[in-house]
C-alpha cells in the first residue's frame, strides 16, 4: 500500500515537471496534469493541498535528485576537481541544444514567475539554489586543494559562476541561440584559470 503511495505521488510530480518545464507554472491548469498522468482530481488532493503545495512538492522533488547527481559528479576523486567542475558547466551548455520542450531546469523556468507569486515556492527555490552554490563552492575548494584549480575564494567565487549561468541560461531562451551559454563557458574557463588545464 505504500509502495503505491509513493508511486502515484512521484507520477503526479514527475508529470508536473515534464508540462511546467515547458510552459511554467501559471499557465498549466491541474486539469492538464491529471489528465496526462491519468490520476482522478480527489488522488491528486490526497497528496498535495493545494496547486501551490503542489508547485513546492515538485521544486523539493527536483532539487533533491538534481543535488544527488551533482554530488555523485562532485564526489569523483577519480578526476581533478577542476575537470569535475568544468564538467558540470559542459554539462549544462548542451542541456539547452535541444527544444525548449526538453530543457528540464526548473531553476530557470520557474524562478522569475514565481518569486511574486509564492512565498514558499520562492523560498523552495531560494534554499535549493543555495544547496547548488554551496556544492560548487566545495568543487572549488577541492581544486584548490588539489591544484587543479588557482587560488580562489570558493563561495563568491560559486555565487559568480552560478548567477552567470542563470543570466546566460535566460538569454540563451530570449536569443534562441545557445550562444550566451558558449559565452558564460569561456569566461568560465578564464575565471578558473584555463591556463593550468594546459600545463
């Protein structure tokens, strides 16, 4: 019985996030989510309260497999840390050569649309992002330490990068061109220091 539980509700939440990465939050009715997961209305309130819960559920859900697959990349001393790092940028950059449809990041759909809009999803959104940079920051320290990377302060350093792909990220949708983002990866790659990479 539990086991179904569980299932139905990551159904409902994995659904959510496939629509509303492509078309937001606003403008995706429950209608639409329950009908693509093929869940009854009254499923749907045994789970969540309310949409808005439901907007927060789905941002908690998203962040909590999103860190476990940084940290797994993270957590691989079989590679310079630098080389870790990078790869979460390259990693990032081809996420949005595809359509629109199948870029899955909720951080940049989601966070201007709703910050106004909910005050626990703009904190869900918020404490998640700060769970980013602070994994950053220790890939940052990491290299400094193994000197894969030059002398940085890890935490500005983190908030920098990360502010500078969100920036890119938004661009890259206004532009339609991945282009902001090949820019954002070469200031990164001169920011950590691309000549020791080289060496």
């Amino acid at each position: 019985m539990k086991t179904a539980y569980d299932d139905t509700r990551q159904h409902i939440l994995d659904t959510g996030h496939r629509i509303m990465a492509g078309k937001g939050f606003s403008s995706v009715g429950l209608n639409e989510i329950l009908q693509t997961a093929g869940v009854p209305k009254g499923s749907f309130y045994h789970y969540f309260k309310s949409k808005e819960q439901f907007g927060q559920s789905l941002l908690e859900d998203y962040f909590k497999h999103y860190l476990a697959l940084v940290d797994q990349s993270f957590n691989d001393d079989s590679r310079p840390a630098r080389e870790r790092l990078m790869g979460y940028w390259e990693h990032w950059l081809g996420s949005y050569n595809g359509p629109c449809h199948e870029q899955q990041c909720l951080v940049v759909k989601l966070s201007a649309e709703v910050a106004d809009l909910s005050e626990s999803m703009r904190l869900t959104l918020r404490d998640g992002t700060d769970q980013i940079i602070g994994r950053l920051a220790g890939c940052i320290e990491a290299g400094v330490a193994d000197k894969s990377l030059p002398v940085l302060d890890p935490l500005p350093v983190a908030t920098l990068l990360y502010e500078l792909w969100l920036g890119a990220s938004l661009l890259t949708k206004l532009h339609r061109t991945s282009e902001p983002l090949k820019q954002a990866l070469e200031m990164t790659r001169q920011l950590l220091g691309d000549q020791l990479s080289k060496n």
